[in-house]
C-alpha cells in the first residue's frame, strides 16, 4: 500500500525559526508548533536547527547534534517534548566513623610490615 494514498502524514521540508518549528507536508499541509515545545531545539544553535534528517518516509524529524526527535504525529496531536527530571543534588559526603579510619590505618601498617 503507498503511503501517500493511506493518508498518513508525511513531513516533506522542516524550517525552525527562532519562534517555531515549521513542518510541510507532502499533502500541502503547512503545520507548525513552538519552539518551545522542543527544549533540546530551544537551547541548540542556528546551526545545529538546521542539521537535521528525516526519519523513515517524512514521519518524523531527527536532529543528530542534539539527538531529538519530533514525530509528525506528536506535532499534529500537541505532544511537547519532556525536559528530564534533574536529579537531586548529590548528598553529602558520609561521614567516616572513627573506627573505619583505624582500619584504613591498620591495614596500610600491614602491607608496610608485611613488604617488610
């Protein structure tokens, strides 16, 4: 079956503008979504918008420098990219108890010994 004559949307040329990320599709559909939806594309350079491949037959959009991808599909049903969680802040060192430190200590004292 052609995929053109199923009526599944396929990208045909992508521009990202400073505001927006504009997709024409091969049916003459002109669709565009924020930039802001892509918050990899919203911190990536002019240049790295402009490299770009797409994916399969036009379903989607691939952006090697910043590894993200937009689906036609995500674009036409409002479906933003998630930023991850960040991860919490890395605790704090634990605290070494008195004895674990004479450990380390006896046991450097036997390799001296034992290197006689």
């Amino acid at each position: 079956m052609n995929t053109a004559a199923s009526g599944d949307p396929r990208i045909q040329e992508v521009r990202v503008t400073a505001e927006e990320i504009i997709a024409h599709l091969v049916d003459g559909r002109v669709i565009s979504v924020p930039l802001a939806w892509s918050w990899r594309l919203s911190e990536a350079t002019p240049a790295q918008r402009e490299n770009f491949r797409l994916i399969g037959t036009g379903q989607g959009v691939h952006w090697p420098d910043v590894n993200e991808d937009l689906s036609i599909e995500g674009m036409l049903h409002g479906v933003p990219a998630r930023r991850p969680k960040t991860r919490p802040a890395a605790s704090a060192p634990r605290k070494v108890r008195r004895d674990e430190t004479s450990n380390k200590r006896m046991k450097s004292a036997r390799k001296k010994i034992a290197r006689g």
